[in-house]
C-alpha cells in the first residue's frame, strides 16, 4: 500500500476521537488536525492538477531541502495558511467523508507529469515527486499530533 493512503488510513481510524484535545500536545483537537490534514491534501491535488508543466521553475531552499529530507516538521514553528485551516464543526459523517474525498484525489497523482507543480508558501515550487513528499511529511506530522492526544486520553 502506498505510504500516504497508509497515513489516511491512520487519520481515519481516529475520526471516533475527533473531540479530544490536549494542551500540552496542541490547542488544536484530533479533529481539527484530521480535517486540516485533508484538506491541505484537497487543496495540493488541486492546484498541482491544475498547473502548467511548462511554467514550472525549481527553487532550492535549506528549509525545503532538511524537511523533505529528515521528514520532520518542528511542532509549533508553522502556521497553516487559512486557505488550509478548517472551518467548520468536526463530525464523524464530514470527517469521514472528506477522507473518502482524500482517497481518490491522491490517486489524481498518477496521471500527472514529472513537472506539474504547486506553488508551496515556503519552499517554492514543488514538483511531483517533492509534492508527494510534502503531502506525506506533512500527513505524518498530523499523524503524530493525533496519536499523541489519542495517547494522553
């Protein structure tokens, strides 16, 4: 199975615990960090899908390059765009229903070109390949906020 529907299957098995919060972990609750965690994957798929190959122009970055490398993103430091931030109430039914959305756009991954882009707040343009590198960094990092509030409860 592919690393990043193995990292949806993680969030979805955590929507029943979507209420729980923890301070000390995040101000955020389990279910914000799901929905947020959909869609940013939503809103990457659309605008990679939607983007010109040819227009692409790579731009290196030391942050891009430690935290596609290392795969960590420091807890606290960033701060999503609101474009990302969820805004309505978390429910096991919406929860759910935008991790079946998240299951099929990823495999919209597939038909695209090596050169399809996004344009990323902080690293630039990101690619295919470093795209799917970012969805997956940053989906493991919701990951483990999740499971690290699921674990103090």
């Amino acid at each position: 199975m592919d690393p990043l529907n193995r990292l949806i299957l993680a969030l979805e098995e955590n929507i029943p615990h979507h209420h729980l919060v923890h301070p000390d972990i995040s101000k955020a609750s389990v279910g914000w960090h799901i929905a947020h965690s959909f869609l940013t994957m939503e809103q990457v798929i659309n605008m990679i899908s939607k983007s010109n190959p040819g227009q692409y122009h790579p731009k290196s970055g030391l942050l891009k390059s430690v935290i596609l490398l290392f795969g960590k993103i420091p807890r606290g430091k960033g701060r999503a765009p609101l474009s990302v931030q969820p805004k309505n109430e978390f429910t096991v039914e919406n929860l759910q229903l935008q991790a079946d959305h998240a299951k099929g756009s990823i495999l919209l991954l597939d038909t695209l070109s090596v050169n399809h882009f996004f344009d990323h707040p902080y690293f630039g343009n990101l690619n295919l390949k470093p795209t799917r590198r970012f969805l997956y960094v940053h989906t493991n990092h919701h990951v483990s906020i999740v499971r690290d509030i699921v674990k103090k409860h």
